[in-house]
C-alpha cells in the first residue's frame, strides 16, 4: 500500500486520488486555500483520503503529484520533498501562466524546471495529457483487452519503475518516453495531447471516451513536432 500525495487537489488531482482510493492506496490531498477547504473532496473519498498543508503532504507521502497551475511551481516545498518521488502533471499555458522564455523558446519543459526547483527529487511527468474525466472512466484491471496507456518520462530509472507500477495498480499502462527532456511529446498542441483518449475528437470535453493502447499512444507521441520544427 502507497500513500499518495497531492500538492493541488482540482480535477486531475482529486481524479487520481479516486483512482488510488479505489485501487487501496491512501491519498493525503492539500492546496493553496488550507487543508479545511477540502473537506466535501476528502468526505467524498472515504475513509483512506485526508487533508494537510503542501508541507506535510510532502512529509507524509510516499509519493507526491503536483498538480498546480504551472506559474505557482516556485511554491512547492523543495526541502520537505527531499528524497520523494514527484509526479509533474502541469502543463505550460501562457495565458494563464505568464510567458516563460525558455519554454517559449523550446529550451526546456515543465518538468525539467520544476526538477531544476526540486533538486533533492526525483520528477516523473505523467497525466499531463489526458482530460480528466477520460481518466476516470477509462481506468481498466491488468490485461484488459481495452486497457489504455499513459506516456511518462523521467531521468531516474526506479522513480519511473515505481510509477509505471502504480499506474498498473490504478488501471493503466505506461508508454516511457525517455528522459524528462523529451515530456515535451505530449505538451498541448501535440498529437499525443488529449484527444486520442476522446471519443470525439472535434469535442474531446463532452463527447466521451475511448480506449488508447501503448501502440496508439507511441504512435501519437511519434507524429509530435515542437513549434519550432511547424
């Protein structure tokens, strides 16, 4: 049994601790209004769930998804996640976020900026890609001939087994892109973004969902091109 924690407890948070709850795990949620504000989310997820500050999450994990608006990644505790597995879903949005010139200019990504904040940690980019609500109803027992995928990258080999296995456990396969340097293939804007888990395509929010194996999401994940190579 795991213990999982979230830094940021909104759709894609609160989905994955579903998941977790569902498959055993226990789930220790924050955000950035206080523990008490997550009272109705961790009354809905039962007895396994709880709420704390990011500070203790991270003490109290074993591992810990952050999952917050890109522009507030400075304000993850870096000291209280030394020696912790991370999970970076964010996502790089400049209108929501501020521009970042090294994102823009294809430099870096989202998680190699938050592992350069986390240098004690080891970072794995997971469910960056993926609508929530698709998560949640997609999730499928191992060898289940309509189970889907979902792509990771890290740059440490045990952080990424320890991932894939907990992926396993909440009812995915895992499709290992390599290093965090190549997470950018399933950024926003990409073919491997979003819509191959959606039913239809053309409205991926409210037009259901539909299983994408390991072999359709490396296929996807192959079609994708940086801005600067359109």
């Amino acid at each position: 049994m795991t213990t999982w924690g979230f830094i940021g407890s909104g759709h894609i948070g609160s989905t994955v601790a579903r998941l977790a709850v569902d498959a055993g795990h226990d789930v220790v949620l924050s955000n950035s209004r206080g523990p008490e504000t997550l009272a109705d989310v961790v009354a809905g997820l039962g007895d396994r769930a709880s709420a704390a500050t990011p500070e203790e999450v991270a003490r109290r994990a074993d591992v810990v998804v952050v999952t917050i608006p890109l522009s507030a990644y400075r304000q993850v505790p870096a000291d209280a996640l030394q020696g912790k597995i991370v999970i970076d879903t964010m996502n790089y949005y400049p209108q929501r976020d501020g521009a970042f010139a090294d994102l823009d200019d294809e430099s870096t990504t989202t998680s190699e900026l938050l592992q350069a904040h986390l240098p004690g940690s080891r970072v794995v980019k997971a469910f960056n890609n993926i609508f929530f609500a698709h998560l949640a109803s997609l999730a499928r027992p191992s060898g289940s001939p309509d189970r889907s995928a979902l792509a990771i990258a890290g740059d440490d080999d045990e952080a990424k087994a320890v991932v894939t296995r907990l992926l396993d456990q909440i009812g995915y396969d895992t499709v290992d892109l390599g290093p965090l340097a190549e997470g950018w293939r399933t950024q926003r804007d990409t073919a491997a973004y979003g819509t191959m888990y959606a039913a239809d395509p053309a409205d991926w929010v409210n037009g259901g969902a539909r299983p994408a194996s390991a072999a359709v999401v490396r296929d996807r994940v192959a079609q994708a091109r940086r801005y600067r190579d359109a």
